[in-house]
C-alpha cells in the first residue's frame, strides 16, 4: 500500500475498513469522516436520507417516530402509549413550574434576607453606577474577565448581620468572600517579622 491520505496526506500503512474492494483513500476513519463533500456527493448523502426515510414505512401515530422494522415498531409502541406521553408531559410541565417556583423564591428571598427594600437599591443603584472597591463599570468589568459573564453589579452585604453594605464587581464580590472567610491567616502572614 503505497497511497497517500487526501485529508492529511499522510501514507497510508493499514486498511480500517472491513471487507471492501474499492481503494483506500484515506488513512483513518476520522480522516474519512472529517472529509469535505463535494456538490454531487452531498446530493447523494440527502437522497440516500429521503430514500430510507421513505423506507420506515413504520411511523408512531402519538409521537410520530418512524421505524423501518415492525419489531422496533411494535416495541416501541407499548411504552408509547396516551397515558404515557400525558404523564411525560405532566411530568415536564411539573419540572417546569417547580423551576420556576424555585428562582421566584430564590429572588424572593434575596431581598427579604438582606435590611434593604428593592426602591431603596434601585435608588442606590442610580446614584453607584460602579464597583466601590475597583471602580469600574459593569462593562469594564465584564470585558476585563470574560468568563464571569454577569451584566449588572452584585448585591453586597455582611453575612452576620445581613446588613446591605453595597454593588460590587463580580471580581471584587468573589475576592472579598474570601479574604472575609481567610481574613486571621492573611493578617498572620502579613504582620510576620521577616
């Protein structure tokens, strides 16, 4: 075997198919699939999709699934019976609603566990446009650290108490979290004698 691979150009040493006469192309699998169509083979591709689409003469009258052997069919046609798919719905809907529930509550108690109103905050917000530790604004702080996407300041305030303290960064929120819960060991380490 002396060709060359037209994907990575590489000699071909094995043969990875299975009992073919045609000759080798390519030197892997992934290189196969990896390969871009042409027009025509694309043509083929999707008229070898309608034929055996056309082919599954089987087709689920609840969820309208097609099967081309009647085994498959008929298997299939237990689980999915009315009641079935009513319960799976029921059940979506549920997931759905408890979701729901969950971040309405989760708002909820955002604002009822730290000593602020929300006309309060939003009064605030008007008049600390920017973090108060860095002093940078939502969208400076954003393109700063793309990975913590969050398009407005966090709600700061003191864990004890839970007294509303001001909007912070995400940044300057997450950094402060941890030197209020390392804060002794940081003190320590600055304050040793040399």
């Amino acid at each position: 075997m002396n060709e060359i691979c037209e994907k990575c150009g590489k000699q071909i040493t094995i043969d990875y198919r299975k009992n073919q006469s045609t000759p080798l192309r390519f030197c892997s699998r992934s290189c196969a699939n990896s390969r871009v169509h042409n027009s025509s083979t694309k043509e083929k591709i999707s008229l070898n999709v309608k034929r055996n689409w056309n082919a599954m003469q089987y087709e689920c009258e609840y969820c309208h699934r097609r099967f081309k052997h009647k085994e498959q069919y008929e298997s299939h046609k237990k689980e999915c019976t009315p009641e079935n798919r009513i319960s799976i719905k029921r059940r979506l809907n549920n997931e759905a609603k408890r979701k729901k529930r969950y971040t309405e509550n989760k708002i909820k108690i955002r604002y009822t566990e730290i000593n602020i109103t929300q006309e309060k905050l939003d009064e605030y917000k008007k008049t600390h446009p920017v973090c108060e530790i860095c002093g940078r604004t939502v969208e400076e702080a954003n393109n700063a650290t793309s990975r913590n996407k969050r398009y407005n300041l966090c709600i700061d305030h003191n864990h004890e108490t839970l007294d509303f303290r001001g909007l912070l960064c995400v940044n300057c929120n997450a950094n402060l979290g941890w030197y209020e819960k390392n804060k002794v060991q940081i003190e320590k380490y600055l304050n040793k004698p040399i």
